[in-house]
C-alpha cells in the first residue's frame, strides 16, 4: 500500500489561482504538530500560510478536513494491516467518528455469521446443561444482541466482524 500523504497548499495561493504545494508523506512526521511544522515550512514564502490540505491518499475518511488533520491519523499507520481493515469495515458501517484505538478495544472477533457470535458468547460466558441446549435459540440472541449491545458487520457471505457497543 502507497504511504498515507497529503497534498499541502494555502488559502492564498488557492484564491490566487495558483495550486502550488507538494505531497507531505504523513508517516514522515512523529505526530500533527511536527507535520504541521513541516507544511508551515514549505509555504515560508507567506507571512502567516492558512494551510490546505487539497487532496489526500490512504487516509479514512473524517480524519482529515481541508485544513485540518486528527492525531489518529499517526495512530492508524501505526497499526497492522489486518487492524486497519478491522478500523475501516467497522468506520464504514458503523458510520462512527471513533479512533482507530476504541474501535480495536470494541472488535470482538470474526465470525461466519452472528449465530456463530452466539454460539460461541454461550460457550464463554454461560453452562447450558447438555439437555438444554436444542432449547437455545441462537439467532434470536444474536438478533436481540445486535438491537442494542454488539454490531454486526457482514462482509460477503462468510464474514461477520463483531463489535461492543459503548
């Protein structure tokens, strides 16, 4: 995957009609203000730069506006891939503003469907005796469950991710 960058300009020279700026490679910054330093730095030739932030790549959507950049930012490159798919799916779905941190804390596992969740959150958490189990309806459970405590996130037919809710 290409490095997450932004293309950095200025309110000025934008209004101006000229688009000079570069790309920023984010993950060349220890954290915003250290990129912000840098982004200030190459629009010196301006006395106070409002910096733009014109375009952007590899970075999810609501954590960065057009002048602004969340410190979550460097939380997410950090992460694996397999934990980026996990924040993208759950952002996605869940339409949340949450960092990449909380949505980890809330990922409960991959499932094949939310019955399996059940099955398996029975299996944790409950004994059933042996001579009850035909009794347990799993998929109510897990439909009750998604009503109002665990969201479920179907990707393809074979693929649920399991989120708490907080």
């Amino acid at each position: 995957m290409t490095s997450p960058r932004v293309y950095v300009g200025t309110y000025a020279k934008y209004n101006a009609a000229n688009l000079a700026g570069a790309w920023l490679s984010v993950d060349d910054y220890v954290d915003s203000s250290d990129f912000y330093e840098a982004a200030k730095k190459l629009h010196s030739d301006e006395a106070d730069a409002e910096l733009m932030f014109q375009d952007y790549e590899n970075i999810p959507t609501g954590l960065i506006g057009e002048s602004w950049i969340d410190d979550a930012v460097w939380d997410y490159i950090k992460a694996s891939d397999e934990e980026k798919e996990i924040f993208n799916i759950y952002r996605k779905a869940v339409g949340s503003e949450d960092d990449i941190t909380v949505v980890l804390e809330a990922f409960q596992g991959v499932y094949r469907s939310p019955e399996d969740w059940a099955i398996e959150y029975f299996e944790d958490c409950m004994e059933v005796p042996q001579h009850l189990e035909n009794y347990v309806d799993y998929s109510a459970f897990a439909r009750d469950a998604g009503i109002d405590s665990v969201h479920f996130v179907e990707v393809g037919w074979d693929r649920t991710f399991v989120f708490y809710r907080f």
